[in-house]
C-alpha cells in the first residue's frame, strides 16, 4: 500500500544509534515477518475487508506484512528516515503512540473505502502518520517531492489531495489508508502538542 511513498525523501541525514530502540524494533520485525511471512500468515493477519471489525488484530498485524521485498524496502526506507528523527524528538511512547495509532486509523480507513474481500497490507498507513506527526512539529523540515525541496507541511498537503483524490483508483494501492494514517498522525501530535501548550501553528 506504499508504492506512492517512493516520491518522498528525507532532507535531513539520519543515522541510526543504540537508542533507538521503538524504530529499530519495527524494522526488524516487519524484516522477520516477511522472510518467514506464509499464505497462511497473509489469510489469517493481513487486512480483509469485511473481517476486519469482527477480527480487530487484523488492523495491528497487517502493519507487519508487506507484499514484495520492493513494498518492504520503501516501507522500512521511509521509517528509518523518519522514524529515527521523529523518535528523537518526541521520545519511544509517544513514537510508538503515532506509530501504531496512526496505523490502525489507516486500516479502518482501507476498511471503509473498500469492497468486501480486498485485503491491505504494509506499514504505510503508520508511516504517513509519521508524515503527519511532523507536519504538526516540524512544519518547516524541507523533504523532496519530485526532486524539489519543499517544507514538509506543504509535502503533507500535496499528499493529502494526491491520496484523497486517489481513493477507488485501480492500481494496487491503498490511498484510503494513507489518507486516514496521515490525518491520524496529524490529529495523534496535534493534541499532544496542544495538551503541552506548545503550540508552533
């Protein structure tokens, strides 16, 4: 559900370090998952909509499988890019907080705007949440979209039109849940920032 993700990249140089912790533990569990990932795991873990309400694990786990070894690496690219600044920031609960929020949000997104029998899988909808969580801190961190610098609260924009005007598109994509994974990350570090009183915009 992440291909789209492709268009983004990091304007900041990101290393990785001992303590982080929440990120590290992500990427390598999404890693593991997908080296012993099953037919079985896939039927019983991902996203199918029409089960998922009656089956609620199914919004958590999902966020472990991705479908190719190219769906993982965006996917574990975008986090480590990210992930590893928005943690330091805000520190392992409250990243972990977004993080698994954001991609339940997204899957009850997928659920809603899908037919029965679809099924979604991916961390994507967790990582637009990130997106969203820093357009609320960092609205003026440049990243790159289509090669052109742009503050990520312009990025943030541009990719809520782009996923909302997707949405029922025939390509393979779950537009649904980064759209809902994006607006939950937003609304997730919005409150928090208001409930702080530190307030940028």
């Amino acid at each position: 559900m992440s291909k789209s993700l492709q268009r983004i990249e990091y304007g900041r140089g990101a290393s990785v370090r001992v303590g982080d912790m929440v990120v590290l533990g992500i990427f390598f569990l999404c890693i593991l998952a997908f080296l012993f990932e099953s037919r079985e795991m896939v039927l019983n873990f991902a996203l199918i909509t029409g089960l998922d309400f009656a089956e609620p694990w199914r919004f958590l786990t999902s966020m472990f499988l991705h479908s190719s070894l190219r769906h993982l690496f965006f996917n574990m690219f975008a986090l480590l890019m990210f992930g590893l600044y928005l943690e330091r920031k805000i520190g392992k609960t409250m990243f972990l907080l977004i993080y698994l929020l954001s991609g339940i949000i997204g899957g009850i997104g997928f659920e809603l705007f899908n037919e029965p029998g679809v099924m979604g899988l991916g961390a994507s909808g967790a990582i637009y949440g990130m997106i969203g969580a820093l357009v609320v801190l960092e609205p003026r961190m440049f990243v790159y979209v289509y090669f052109v610098p742009v503050p990520i609260a312009v990025a943030g924009l541009l990719y809520a039109v782009i996923e909302l005007t997707s949405i029922g598109a025939a390509d393979n994509i779950g537009h649904a849940a980064h759209l809902f994974g994006l607006v939950g990350g937003f609304a997730i570090a919005k409150i928090q920032q208001r409930l702080r009183g530190e307030e940028l915009w």
